[in-house]
C-alpha cells in the first residue's frame, strides 16, 4: 500500500447542462480555476451511457454502450496530473440506472453527455497528485 494524506483547500459546485460532456466538462473547471488534486463526486441523468472495462488479458478498455437515457446514480473519482506532461486527468467511475431499476456501472468513458443535469462536487485538496504509467498494466496509476 502507498499512501499520501492531505487537507482540503475548497469544495466547488458545479451543475452540467444538458448536452455536456462529464469529462470535458471537469477537465475544463478544473483547468480554469487551478485545481490539481481533488476528489469529484456526482449525481445526474446521462443520455446513452459509454462504459469502460478494463480487460486485464487484453490490457484495454472494452466499451459497453447504452442507448437509454440513465439515471447517473453516482460518478465518484479523482483529480491528478501526468508526472511526465503535467496534462490534467480525471480519473472517474458511474453507476448508471435503467428505468427498471437495473444498474451498470464501470469507467467514464468520453463523450458522455449530460441528458437533464449534472450535479458534481469537486474537493480541492492543497498540493498536487500524479500519475504515472504502470509497466505492468499499462495503465496511468496515482504515483503516491
């Protein structure tokens, strides 16, 4: 286990209009008002949900489309940046509903849009938190 403590610095609130982008939509904020560690939180509906599961045979994402409008039960993740570019990267997950009540969930993929409204919380935390790609999974890990 590697681990790391901070404090928080300021919570934001932010509402999605229809037609935005989840990821887009959290990258841009935090761009624009300096956010480089913090912890996303939100709620919502989602036009024709894209899922991502990571193979870990295949060390890709495999994608599971959804055409139906989603309940966005929650979308939890976190805020860094690439050690080696500085680019910012959310790293989030949804759980998304059907009508019947069934539920899917797994990584935001891009392009998932709003269809009603987006009710995100961002909490800032001080300092900045990494990621570095992993050797073995290929994939970008939090480098605590």
């Amino acid at each position: 286990m590697k681990t790391k403590s901070s404090q928080l610095k300021k919570v934001h609130f932010l509402r999605l209009m229809k037609d935005e982008d989840i990821l887009a939509s959290i990258i841009k904020y935090c761009k624009t008002e300096n956010i480089f560690s913090g912890y996303v939180q939100g709620i919502g509906a989602v036009a024709n949900p894209s899922i991502g599961y990571f193979d870990l045979e295949s060390k890709e994402y495999l994608v599971i489309n959804k055409n139906f409008n989603a309940e966005l039960v929650n979308c939890s993740g976190n805020i860094a940046l690439d050690k080696k570019t500085g680019e910012l990267i959310a790293h989030l997950h949804m759980v998304v509903g059907d009508s019947n009540g069934q539920t899917i969930g797994g990584h935001v993929m891009p392009d998932n849009k709003i269809s009603v409204t987006g009710e995100f919380i961002i909490f800032e935390t001080q300092g900045k938190n990494h990621r570095t790609k992993d050797n073995t999974f290929g994939l970008m890990l939090l480098d605590l």
